[in-house]
C-alpha cells in the first residue's frame, strides 16, 4: 500500500482545481479529481495524463454519495466545483444553488465521512457586494446577485458542518484570480478570456468605464499555495481574503497586454476598486504572493493560443449579452 497522502480536488478540471493538482502532486499527494467537464477541460490536467498519482472522476457533485470509494482514505478535500458567472446566475438561480450549495453539502457529508483532516472551501469575494477597500474579513456581507449568494450559503454550510459535526473547515474568499488555463468558453465575463481573444484576433479591447477601475488580480499558482497553506495548517474554521492585495487598473492591464481600446458603457453593481486585505491570511498562514502581475500577464502571453476558440466579444454582442445584468442590477446603481 502507498503512504503517501491522499487529497481529492473538486472542480479538478478548472482553472484553479487543475493548478491546485499540479501543487498537490508536487508535493507528493495521491490526487482524485472529481469534475463533470461543464467548466473544466480534460486537456488542463493532459500534462499529467502519465501520472498514476492522479485519477479523473468524471461525474457531477449532486449525484455523488458520501461514501463512494473516490474519498476513502482522502486526508483532504479541496472544494472548487461549481458554477460561475453573474448574468446566467440571474437567469437560472435554481441551478446555482442547486450545485453550489447543495453540491458543497454533498462534499461536506462525504469530508464527515470519510473524517478528513481538512475540508478547504473556495469561497468568493463576491459575497461582500461593493465592499470598502481594503476588504478585511469583517467587512459586512452583502451579496448583490444568486452567483454570490450561492457561494456565500456553501461557505455558510461548511462553516456549520465545522461547529455540528466537528468538520474542519476553513474557507478562502478568492478576489480575482487569474492566470493561464483560466476560462476560454462560455458566457460573456471575466476580463482575460474576453481580452486575449480580442488580441488573438488584432480587435480592440472593450475597456468597460474609462478603464481606470481596479481589481485585485491575483496569480493562480499563488492562489493554489494558499489553498495548500489552509489545509496543512493548525488553524480550523477561519475564513480568509485572498488577494495579491495591490490592484490593477484596466488601462495597466491593456498597457501589459498592447492593443487598441474600444470603451463601452460601465456595467451597474460594479465596484470601482476590488482589493484584498491579506493581512489575515499573511499572519495566520506565512502566505505571500509570488507572481507580481506583469509576471503573471507574461506567463498567460506564453500560453496565449489557448484562447483562439473562445468567443470573441465586440460592443454589440457584449451590449446582447448583458442585457439581464442591466435590467436586474441597475436597481443598486441610485
Ligand atoms: N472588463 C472590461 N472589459 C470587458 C470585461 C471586463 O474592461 O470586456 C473589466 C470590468 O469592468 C472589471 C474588470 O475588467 O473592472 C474585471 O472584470 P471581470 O468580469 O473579470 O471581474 P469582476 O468585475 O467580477 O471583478
């Protein structure tokens, strides 16, 4: 039989799950990952299809039972799957809190029984709404659309499976991660994928505003050492920010990325400035960034032929495709 530890990677697939494998088999874990491929690609793992130390279940969360052989022996469960995205969380909230709370439920039962040392949730910053920067931890809760709030209520279950059943929980609210093999389909969203594709194809960047808001942009391979750090630690039942805690203008990240810019109309519910307190995280788990953020936009250039079959977004079809985020979160802009 093999000593080495066992850690299972939900959402394994993803564009964060499949960083947190490369780190776990590096540092020696028997990984399972468990992903339904909704967001995830086989092709983020491909690097370590050789790789015995690592198995791919392909199955969705809400059908997995607690006892199914995929967690015997896991020491740790690391929790990323799930469903992104603001406008189809708008459209389809019976979905969202279908697989991101009671999906997360299904991984908790399964850490209770199968007695994990550490169940580590992926939370998001987004469960803040527009919060006062620096966000520390104790920043009010104030989910502004059923994506954020999902998240927050899986974060709230794992907190109480940790203070019922004695799980050890901890939890980190990731603010914007970015870095290679983050997502190239899909819906209109995250800046990078809309970005690099606008480049591949010689299009202007569709700078949303004037382009001088700011988001704490931080790097997956140091989001994936965080999640690490709050599994091996003492600490249970804390939750943490995560951020590189220096934010970055969009015009920085246009500058970086070199191209024309095309300016469409601001997005309502969208804060100006997203920025982590880390001091927490800092203190609690010896955790600093690494990859500062043209280190970070050089290693995605490198990797930039990935994005070749993602759409590529104009101002008419972005306009299109925003038309329920403008309907519904408009409201909040008074
Ligand atoms: N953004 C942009 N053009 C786009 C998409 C996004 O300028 O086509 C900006 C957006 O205004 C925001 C930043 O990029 O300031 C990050 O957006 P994303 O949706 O990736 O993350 P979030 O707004 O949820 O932090």
């Amino acid at each position: 039989m093999s000593s080495a530890k066992i850690a299972v990677v939900t959402g394994g697939a993803g564009f964060i799950g499949s960083h947190m494998v490369d780190l776990l088999l590096q540092e020696g874990f028997v990984v399972r990952v468990i992903d339904n491929l909704s967001g995830g690609r086989e092709s983020n793992l491909s690097h370590h299809s050789a790789n015995s130390q690592m198995s791919l279940l392909v199955t969705d969360i809400r059908k997995l039972e607690p006892l199914h052989a995929v967690f015997k022996g896991a020491t740790f469960i690391f929790h990323f799957a799930g469903i992104g995205d603001i406008v189809p969380s708008i459209e389809n909230p019976i979905e969202y809190m279908e697989v991101n709370i009671q999906g997360t439920v299904r991984m908790l039962e399964a850490g209770r029984a199968n007695s994990v040392q550490k169940f580590v949730y992926a939370a998001s910053s987004s469960c803040y709404g527009l919060a006062s920067v620096p966000t520390t931890e104790s920043h009010p809760l104030s989910p502004q659309y059923p994506y954020a709030l999902s998240k927050l209520l899986g974060e709230q279950a794992a907190f109480h499976w940790h203070r019922v059943y004695g799980l050890p929980v901890n939890s980190v609210r990731i603010f914007n991660a970015y870095g290679t093999r983050s997502r190239t389909s899909g819906v209109y969203g995250a800046v990078f994928g809309v970005f690099l594709r606008q480049k591949l194809a010689g299009r202007p960047f569709t700078v949303v505003g004037d382009g001088t808001q700011r988001r704490d942009f931080v790097y997956v391979s140091d989001v994936a050492k965080a999640f690490y750090a709050a599994a091996i630690t003492e600490i249970v039942g804390r939750h943490w920010n995560l951020g590189a805690g220096n934010p970055q203008s969009i015009n920085r990240l246009t500058e970086l990325l070199v191209g024309d810019v095309e300016y469409i109309p601001k997005r309502p519910g969208e804060p100006e400035c997203t920025w982590a307190d880390i001091t927490a995280i800092s203190n609690d788990l010896q955790w600093f960034p690494l990859v500062d953020f043209e280190e970070g936009i050089g290693r995605m250039m490198l990797d930039i032929e990935r994005w070749r079959d993602a759409p590529l977004w104009d101002p008419e079809s972005i306009k299109q495709a925003t038309t329920t985020w403008f309907k519904y979160l408009a409201k909040d802009q008074s």
